[in-house]
C-alpha cells in the first residue's frame, strides 16, 4: 500500500485521484520533496503525492 506524503491531503486512488510514485532519479526525487514543503521527511519507494 503506497504511503501519501502530503500534509492534510485526503486524496486517494479510491477516490479516483491519479496517484503518482516519486522518482527514482535522486535529483528529480529531490525536486518534489521539496515542493510538498515538508520539513524532516524522507521519502521511501511506497511514497505516493496525488494529481492535484
């Protein structure tokens, strides 16, 4: 089950929300950790951020 990463997001696949994988090229993973404005958080292979 892919672990979501976003604070306060109820989005889901249930919900008919495309769920995307973060990437596995370090620079790019790089780029949304930090746009999801996250503080302390690493992400694993499971995290998940949805379309919106």
């Amino acid at each position: 089950m892919p672990g979501y990463c976003v604070p306060n997001c109820k989005n889901s696949a249930s919900k008919e929300f495309l769920m995307k994988h973060f990437p596995r090229n370090p620079d790019k993973r790089v780029q949304w950790i930090v746009n999801i404005l996250r503080a302390n958080w690493i992400s694993t292979d499971s995290s998940c951020i949805c379309e919106v």
